[in-house]
C-alpha cells in the first residue's frame, strides 16, 4: 500500500504544535476570535499568492 499525497489544502486535518509569540496570537485573537484561530492560520500558510485576510 502507498501513502496518499495531499496539496496545500487536501487531506485530513492534523493537529500540529509550534511556538508563536505571545503577541502574535492574542493580536490574531482578538482579530478573528478564539474559535478562528486555526482557520485563520491554516488559511495564511496555505495561500499560495499570499492574498489571505492575515493582511
């Protein structure tokens, strides 16, 4: 059997940890909320042309 390979927004979600400065995210916080939080950084690393609301 063979892995399945995904692109940039495929595939099942993954729960993933990494460091952020504490700035950082309450500033996405407060901008997009608690519950929005993922959403709004799953959309700023996958898009490719850099056009997401992060800006």
């Amino acid at each position: 059997m063979s892995e399945a390979t995904y692109g940039i927004g495929e595939g099942p979600a993954t729960r993933v940890s990494l460091p952020l400065p504490e700035g950082t995210a309450e500033a996405i916080r407060a901008r997009v909320g608690k519950r929005e939080f993922s959403a709004f950084i799953t959309e700023a690393v996958s898009d490719p042309a850099n056009t997401c609301r992060a800006r």
